[in-house]
C-alpha cells in the first residue's frame, strides 16, 4: 500500500516508493456519493499532493463496487429548504478540488469501476490526465435529470473532449454510456478487462512515474493552458447556477424520483 498520508475518511491517500500516490473516495456504503464532508477532504488530499516532493503521479479511484456515483442525493434531498446553501458550499469544494487537479503539475490517471457520473464521478473523469475504464464502467452526466446543471468543470472539459453537439447531447439527454462508447467518443484512454484494471492502471502509473517530471508536468500544463482559463472562469457560474436550480421544484422531485427510483415528472417550477 506504501505510506499512508490519509488513513482514514472520506478520502484516503498513500504513496508509494516510487512516487505513486493513489486518492480513493472512501464512502463506498454510498456508492462514494459526494457531500461535503467528502469534498472537503478531496480538497485536503489534493493539497497534500502539492506538497509532496517524491510525487510522480496521482491515481485517482473509488472503494467499493462505483467510482463515484455524483452527488449524494439523499443528503441533498434532506436538506429541504436549506439545500442552495448545503450545494453553495459543496459546488465551492468541488471546484477547488477540480482546479488543484487541473493544475497539479504530476499526471492523474483516473481507473474507473462501476458508475461515474455527475459531477463528481463524471466530473472528475473529464478533468483527469489520462482515463483507465473496465469494461462494465458506466458513465452518466445525469443533472439535468435531477433539474440541475453540470459542475465540476463540465460545461468546458466535456465539449473539448467530445465537440459541442455531443456535449449537448450528453448533458441535455443524460444518456448511460458504456466504457466502449465512453472510449469511442474520446471521454477515456483506455478500456480493459475488469479483472485487469487494477493491473493496467498500475502500469500506466509505473510509466508515468519513471518518465522525466518536469517534461510531464510542462507538457500538461501546455495541454490544458488552452481552456484551463477559461475552466477557471466557469467554475464560479457553474456553482451559481447548480445552487439556484437546487432551490426548484424540479430539483426536488428529480431527487424524490432517483431516490424513489422512479421516471421524474418535472414541471419547469
């Protein structure tokens, strides 16, 4: 496992002799949904990267049988009238913890099991360097299906990933894609075999850490310096918006309805 930097929480983080860090979202009894005290400690892990001299690499993961179900909707659900401020500071977390992955200068390699969607599982997938996936791997925008709008960054990495109308698609129809069409429309690097991505994730970490440091992190800062301004810029809005529609009718009935697991019936209040 290597050194162990955060051994308990939300999130831990260790790393090994050969400076690779592995960053796993540790609430897998929620499918490691994301509410605050988990971005927060995302956030502080993040940070603890900075500062780690011996680190080469991040890999990026969730304990359990999903990556990242988005955010935990039953925690938003409860929140009832409190909810734009519950989100005002969650969407605040999770853009810190977005732009310090854009901006961390080693590679991150998210590996992808089960489902990543919203913002925080499909969010994080789009602002990660280089993107491992299983076969099974599932991938969701999924908020406008709550009556909300993408964050962590998507309304910008996804479109340069994928092109506008794709982007629309995705975002305005919330379809589930597997790892395959995820990896045809440019959303990941690879996909391999389950019982295979702990193994190959490993590998791609292992070649990135033996490659020269600074190289990587100038040519990644060179990749993402395109749109990494205007990612930043968005943020805020995005934030605004996600609070503002969280305050709807719809917003609550999309919830009541994933909870329920049942088709929404919105009606534009």
């Amino acid at each position: 496992m290597g050194e162990q930097l955060v051994s308990e929480g939300p999130v831990l983080l260790d790393l090994d002799g050969d400076g690779v860090a592995r960053l796993r979202l540790n609430r897998p009894e929620a499918s490691n949904g994301m509410d605050v005290p988990l971005l927060r400690a995302l956030y502080d892990a993040v940070m603890l990267c900075y500062g780690e001299p011996r680190l080469r690499v991040l890999v990026l993961s969730g304990e359990g049988s999903n990556f990242c179900a988005g955010g935990d909707v039953k925690t938003f659900a409860s929140k009832g009238e409190a909810l734009p401020d519950y989100l005002r500071e969650a969407t605040s977390w999770l853009q810190v913890a977005v732009q310090g992955l854009l901006n961390l200068p080693a590679p991150v390699v998210a590996s992808v099991h089960g489902f990543a969607a919203g913002g925080g599982g499909f969010g994080l997938v789009c602002a990660a360097d280089l993107v491992v996936a299983a076969e099974s791997a599932k991938f969701l925008g999924g908020a406008t299906r709550v009556g909300m709008a993408p964050d962590a960054g998507t309304t910008v990495t996804l479109p340069q990933l994928v092109g506008l109308r794709k982007a629309l698609e995705i975002s305005l129809t919330n379809p589930v894609l597997s790892a395959v069409e995820a990896l045809e429309l440019g959303i990941l690097t690879r996909v391999v075999p389950d019982d295979e991505l702990t193994k190959a994730t490993d590998e791609l970490a292992a070649q990135l850490a033996a490659g020269a440091p600074r190289a990587l992190a100038a040519t990644k800062r060179l990749m993402w310096s395109g749109l990494g301004s205007r990612v930043e810029a968005q943020l805020p809005e995005e934030a605004r918006t996600v609070s503002e529609l969280s305050g709807t009718a719809d917003a609550r009935e999309g919830l009541d309805a994933v909870i329920g697991r049942r088709t929404p019936i919105f009606t534009g209040r």
